[in-house]
C-alpha cells in the first residue's frame, strides 16, 4: 500500500510542475485535458485543453501527484497541511528552499534546530506548503 499527495491547481499547474522539477532535480509526467481519449458523455470545458489532467512526479522515491481542475470547481489551499521532504545535505536544503520561496512565503528560513541539521518551511507562489529537512544533528 502507497499513500501519494494530489495537489489540485487552477489552471497553474505547468507553471507549479516547472518549479517542483527545479527545486527537486526531478522530471514529471504528465498528460493534458486535450491528450485524453474521446469519452462518451464528457469533453473538458472549452479552454482547458492546455489543463493538467494528471501529472506525476517522483521526489526521493515518492509520488506526488498533480492536476488542473476545471473552472467549474476551483482548488484552494489551506494551512492544515505540508509536504515534508527530507534530503540527503544541507546543501539541497537550501537549493530546494530558494527555488519555492520566489513569490512564496516563508514561515522558517533554513536553520539548525534540535530535531534537524537544516530544516526550513515556507508556503510557495501556489499556495503549497513545504517543510524541508535532512536529518538529525550529532550527538
């Protein structure tokens, strides 16, 4: 059994893909409204062609997983959750957070804290929230 996170965007999800693959170093697949097969009794509402329809992108060996959805039933993002993404340096800690934070908000620039040798949170341009971490200081 596998639990994956799917974030739903307002017509911005190319724009948030672009940047998760940056802050990430990883590659996301992806298909479009306009890619799908014809399906009796349903067509995307005119516009939306362009629209994430599913993507998915793997970030240290879990999926997460993205979408437009359609006017007709806009996304929000709420504080009642974050992604947690744990690497392996300081280094990509610090790369991860510069590329979220462009237009985001930080909630905790990248520190040392008892629990974490680097650990940073911040909510990005769309709304997302993330917590970034590597792993426990040394005794």
């Amino acid at each position: 059994m596998k639990i994956a996170p799917y974030l739903h965007f307002n017509g911005d999800c190319a724009q948030a893909l672009a940047l998760y693959e940056e802050a990430f170093g990883a590659k996301a697949d992806v298909m479009r409204y306009g890619d799908a097969p014809p399906s009796e009794g349903y067509a995307p509402p005119p516009g939306t062609e362009d629209f994430i329809m599913h993507a998915q992108i793997v970030v240290g060996g879990a999926e997460l997983m993205l979408c437009d959805l359609t006017p007709d039933m806009p996304a929000s993002f709420g504080n009642g959750i974050a992604i947690h993404v744990t690497f392996d340096s300081e280094a990509r800690v610090d790369a991860a957070f510069g590329a979220l934070k462009e237009g985001g908000s930080v909630e905790m620039e990248p520190q040392e804290t008892f629990w974490s040798k680097r650990f940073a949170s911040l909510a990005d341009r769309f709304g997302v929230r993330w917590m970034l971490s590597v792993g426990c200081p040394e005794e």
